[in-house]
C-alpha cells in the first residue's frame, strides 16, 4: 500500500534524524572539551580531518574503491562553506556570549527549517504541525530560561549560525533527493576541511596529549556519522516532519553534561525535556496520520 510505505519512509527518517541528534550532542560535549585546549581553527581542523577519512574508509569500499563524482559540485562547494561557517559561528558564539542566550537562538532553526520549507520549497505544512514546532521551541527556552542580558554586537554571532543553520539543513534535504548521501557527505567533509586548512598555519600547536587526540578523534568519528544518519533522514521525509525531533538533540546534550560534569537538569528542565518528548511523540502521530 501507498500510504503504508511512506509511513514507514517517514518514520525511518524520524529515527535516524533522533540518531543524528544523539551524535551531534556527543560531537559537541567532545568539543567542549578539546576547544578548552586548543585555538578554534585547529580544532575545527582536526575534526573534519578525521570526519573526511572516516567517511572516505566508509565510502570508498562501496563504491568499488573508486571516488565518486557529482553532478552537483557547486551545491556540494556551497553545503561545505555553510557547513564550516556554522561550525565556526557556533565556536565563536560560545565564547562571546553566555550559553544560555546562545542556545536559546540557536534553537529558531527548525522552526526556520519549516518556514523555509513551506515558502520556499512549497512544502505543505500543516497548522498543527506549526503549533508542535514552537512547542518544541518554547520547550527548549523552557529549559534554557536565558535571563535576556545584553550582549551588544555578539549576538550576531549565533544569528549568523542560525542563517548558515537553516541554509545548510534545507540544502542537506535539497542534495539527499539528487545524489548518494554518502557522497554527498564525502564532498562536503573534504571540502570543510579544505576551507579550514587556510588558517591552520597560522595556530598550529603541538598536542601532547592522548586525551586530546582521543577527543579531535570523537569529534570527527560523531560529525561524521551524525551527519550521515541525517542526509539519510532527508532522504526518508520532509524537512517539515524531521523539524520538531530537532529538539531532540537538547536532550541528549544534556544527559550528556549529566554523565560528563555532573550537571543534573533541575524541575523545569525536566519538565522541558518531557514537552520535546511529548512534541516528538505528537509529531510521529501526526505523520503516521498524514500518510495513511
């Protein structure tokens, strides 16, 4: 049946877009910890040097040792510079604002995910499944509950990785439907890493840690199958339906900042997490009753 298949299509990419987010909450805990120790160019450097040959040692046996060509090398260039310029906005805007205010904006891009979706793409998206999207949204400032201090021209910095955020998203759901994820993936790591080797030189420092090299290598080992897991979500369904499991990605961060700091999330984040399961479980109905 029809209807059956892109139910399970949908859910498919539900469950990987939920796998994603596990990893990019792993990616960032690791990158917490190595860019305490390193300058930002070096770090970013390391982890797509890591990210592109593990997913050139996953790629290449399966395309017959051969490297792959795309017919969309403009796209690809284009997915790597927003790809970079996220990652770099991101690690800039943590240092120069506090993490609750940084979040909390960060946070918009599935709700920009889906408008971006519904007027540019033309896809439909439902009122209810709006209203779960800034359920979502207002779960996440639920537990972030940023205090809304005044931090002058650093908050361009987050907006600016919600701009390349949304960009590379709906550009990730654009690529899945005309190329191999994992090509596309191939291109956009290798290309990152390219644009990151332009500063390198000039901050290059000796690591003599193993702990060190242990975390650059984590951080490229979850990018890399974060953002797999993901282009295969888009590949599954919408941008629209995968939009609201987003979210799911605060929860992991912080079950992660509870098993590494010992940070235990007080009432209202609980309460916060249970709205982005609840926003999640709604999300799923939603889909199965969309595609019977």
């Amino acid at each position: 049946m029809p209807g059956r298949g892109a139910r399970h299509s949908a859910l498919a990419g539900i469950a990987l877009t939920v796998g994603a987010c596990a990893c990019f909450a792993l990616l960032d805990t690791a990158a917490k910890l190595v860019s305490a120790a390193l300058p930002l160019f070096m770090a970013l450097w390391l982890r797509y040097l890591f990210q592109s040959l593990l997913t050139t040692a996953w790629v290449l046996p399966r395309a017959g040792w051969r490297w792959p060509r795309t017919a969309h090398p403009r796209f690809q260039l284009l997915r790597a510079v927003l790809f970079a310029g996220t990652s770099l906005f991101g690690f800039l805007s943590i240092r120069a604002m506090p993490l609750a205010e940084f979040t909390a904006i960060v946070a918009a891009t599935p709700l920009c995910v889906t408008a971006v979706a519904a007027l540019w793409l033309r896809q439909p998206v439902s009122a209810l499944r709006w209203a779960l999207v800034l359920m979502g949204l207002a779960s996440v400032l639920l537990i972030l509950r940023p205090g809304g201090a005044e931090v002058s021209w650093a908050l361009l910095l987050p907006l600016g990785m919600l701009a390349m955020g949304t960009g590379y998203q709906i550009l990730s759901s654009v690529m899945a439907r005309r190329e191999e994820p994992a090509t596309t993936q191939l291109y956009t790591s290798w290309f990152a890493l390219a644009l990151m080797t332009l500063g390198v030189p000039f901050v290059w420092t000796h690591i003599d840690s193993a702990g060190l090299w242990l975390g650059t290598f984590a951080m490229g080992l979850f990018g890399a199958l974060g953002h797999l897991l993901l282009l295969r979500a888009y590949a599954h369904t919408s941008p629209a339906t995968i939009a609201p499991f987003l979210y799911t990605q605060i929860a992991f961060a912080m079950l992660a900042g509870w098993a590494v700091y010992g940070h235990l999330p007080d009432r209202w984040s609980l309460a916060g997490m249970a709205l982005i399961a609840a926003s999640g479980a709604a999300s799923a109905w939603l889909t199965v009753r969309e595609t019977r």
